[in-house]
C-alpha cells in the first residue's frame, strides 16, 4: 500500500530498482548538466579575466619599480602598459584560439 497523492508510481516520477522506489525527474538531470556546463563556462571567463589582469598589472608594475629605480619618470612606465598589452592581446589570442579548436 502506497501513502500520498500520487497513484500511478510513474507519473510522479517513481522507477523502481533493486534497492525500491527512488525518485528521478529527467528535468532534475538537464538541469544539473546545464548547471555544470553554465559553472564551467564561467570558470573559463573567470580564468581568463584573471590572466589579463594579472599580466596587465604585472608590467605596469614592474614599469612603475623600474622608474623609481633608476629615477626614469613615466618612460619605463610607459613601456610596461605596453607590455601589459601585449600580453593581454596575447592572452586573448590564446583563448579564441581554443574556442576555435573546440568548435
């Protein structure tokens, strides 16, 4: 004998398998694989962002040491964001590059 609403076993989402009822919901599946795939993507972007600002404020740094060193005023400091946009680019390239590739 069954307690609850629900009469028809599998019309509530009940299968049954050795171990006895268990409740599965395909909706509850799609939802946890498009969650995965959401939560993957966004450590991907979150990836890359963190890459571009740790290259970009890598060298505006080490331009802005340099120019304090050896007294160089906005030059070094100049050539550093430079830098730190090349590598930016760079890294840019890399990623869509692998966006290519997965395609």
């Amino acid at each position: 004998m069954r307690i609850g609403i629900c009469q028809a076993p599998l019309a509530c989402g009940y299968q049954y398998n050795q171990g006895g009822p268990s409740l599965k919901n395909s909706d509850d599946e799609r939802f946890s694989d498009q969650f995965g795939r959401s939560v993957r993507a966004l450590s991907d972007y979150l990836g890359m962002g963190l890459q571009i600002a740790v290259s970009f404020a890598l060298f505006v740094f080490l331009g802005y040491w340099a120019d304090g060193r050896f007294g160089t005023s906005p030059f070094l400091l100049f050539v550093g964001v430079i830098a730190g946009l090349a590598g930016m680019v760079l890294v840019l390239l890399k990623v869509a590059g692998q966006a290519n590739r997965k395609k």
